[in-house]
C-alpha cells in the first residue's frame, strides 16, 4: 500500500537580530563591539540576545577577549577561531582604557626585522595585565609604567590602525626585556634588519632615559650586528663616572660568580659577555 508524504514547504527563517546586527557592522568594516553597543543597536539586553550570542561564539561566528568585549570573525579565520589580534587590540584597549603600543619582536615584525614569526602578539602597557588567549591566537602583556613616553607611530591594520613602537623604542625594549625576545642571537638577528630604520636622533634621545646597563648592552649588540652609525652614537651616550661596573650581557645568563672568571670582558662597553651574540643563522 502506498503512503502518500506531505512535503511540507520549506519555509526561510530570518535570523536573529542579533546576527543581522552583526552582519551590517561586518558589512560597514567594523569588527569588534561590547554589550553595549548590542543593547544601544537593539534597544535592550535580553536573555534571548544573551543565548545568541553564545551560540554565536560556539559556532566561531564571534570570540569575547574580554567580558563585554567582542570581536567578529570572519569566515576565513573560524578554523583557527578568532581573527589576528592586530585587528582588535587598538580596539580593546581603548575599551580596558590602559594605555598601550605594540612592541618587542612584534613591533620588529612590523618593520619587517623579525628573525622568526613571533609567536603572539606583544604588548606593552602600564599595568599588569593577564595573557590573552583566544583561538589559537595569543596576546602577552609586557608592563613599562612609562608606556606613554615611549615614541610610537600609528600602523595601519585590515581594520583600521594600532600603536607600535618605532625602531628605536623597539630596539631599547630588545634588551630591557631580554626574557621575551628569545636570546641575544635572536636580539643581535633583529638588529641586523632594524639599524638602518632607527632614526639616530631618536636613539640618541631614548639613550639618556634609560639606564646605563641597557645603554651599554644595546652598544656591544649593535656593534655585533654591524650596526657601526648606532653603536659609535650610543658610546658617545655613556655617561663619564657611571656605570663603571662590568655588567653582564645577558642578566639571567647565569650567575656573576659562575661568569666572571670564564667570560670575555669588552673593554670598550664595559660588558661580560656571557653568552653568545652570534646573529642566529635562517632556519
């Protein structure tokens, strides 16, 4: 016996405006936005525009880098679950109001003098800031509580612009913040690439704000990258009577005890050079 099946028409669902609103702000370049541009754009916070929304970010539709704070990701990005965080940290920033540049290798990839592909975004700004993991994407903060006396410019970015550091600020924060840029070769690699775009003005002015020992240690590792315009500036910039004591390149190369008798002491920066500033060789 035959039974006849009604083919129900198939019936076209409008989204939820929530998605439509994401949609148009997509549509006009925007890529990020926080509950309450949701509220102000839809007139009210729902309980429904809560479920959305998490729907949303289980799809890889949206990720949240910080409550309240969101950001679309586009369809070629959904595999890896969020988009660059060079397309949302001005953004967000301004939203955790701290102020902020981008810098370390960061900042050097920007100018195109990074040795390898750094492996998250590097940010420095004024406080104590946990990292930023989202998708495989991840965003370390760095603390210098002068963060707004360092030289920056504004690089453009697919969504708009970001603070980074210029050469110069960059190449000083290389060796104050030896931890995060992967060993002096690396450092003195960089350096290669990033001398000839450092304004020697700048530098010179950068030089008198920081200490001695990160003077010095940025003269030897300039000069070990060929860098002889910046390293002949950055000696004229040692101050007579200070900084007389031998200081090691690398801080946490090993002890002073361990290094003194065995490592090479350079007269004219007054360094002991513990460890190896050999520019790393390309993989």
């Amino acid at each position: 016996m035959h039974v006849f099946k009604y083919q129900f028409p198939e019936v076209s669902i409008p989204p939820p405006r929530l998605a439509q609103q994401i949609a148009i702000w997509q549509g006009d370049g925007r890529y990020t936005f926080t509950r309450e541009d949701i509220a102000h754009a839809l007139g009210r916070w729902t309980t429904s525009t809560r479920d959305t929304l998490r729907r949303l970010q289980q799809a890889h539709r949206v990720v949240r880098p910080r409550t309240g704070f969101y950001a679309i990701v586009p369809p070629e990005y959904r595999r890896i679950g969020t988009p660059p965080p060079t397309w949302y940290i001005d953004q967000l920033m301004q939203y955790l109001e701290q102020p902020y540049y981008v810098g370390l290798l960061s900042a050097a990839a920007t100018y195109g003098a990074a040795h390898h592909q750094p492996q998250e975004l590097q940010v420095v700004t004024d406080r104590p800031t946990r990292v930023l993991q989202t998708g495989r994407a991840r965003v370390r903060f760095i603390m210098n509580r002068h963060v707004v006396e360092v030289p920056i410019q504004m690089v453009n970015t697919p969504t708009g612009t970001m603070r980074v550091a210029t050469p110069a600020a960059t190449a000083f924060d290389l060796v104050t913040h030896l931890r995060h840029v992967g060993g002096i070769g690396n450092v003195t690699s960089v350096l290669l690439t990033l001398a000839p775009q450092i304004d020697v003005g700048e530098l010179e002015r950068l030089a008198k704000r920081h200490t001695q020992a990160a003077v010095r240690r940025l003269g030897y590792l300039m000069e070990a990258a060929g860098a002889t315009r910046c390293a002949d500036l950055l000696a004229s910039n040692r101050v007579p009577g200070v900084g007389r004591a031998v200081v090691p390149l690398h801080p946490g190369a090993g002890s002073d005890d361990d290094a003194r008798g065995s490592a090479l002491i350079d007269a004219r920066w007054g360094i002991r050079v513990n460890t190896d500033p050999t520019p790393e060789e390309d993989a």
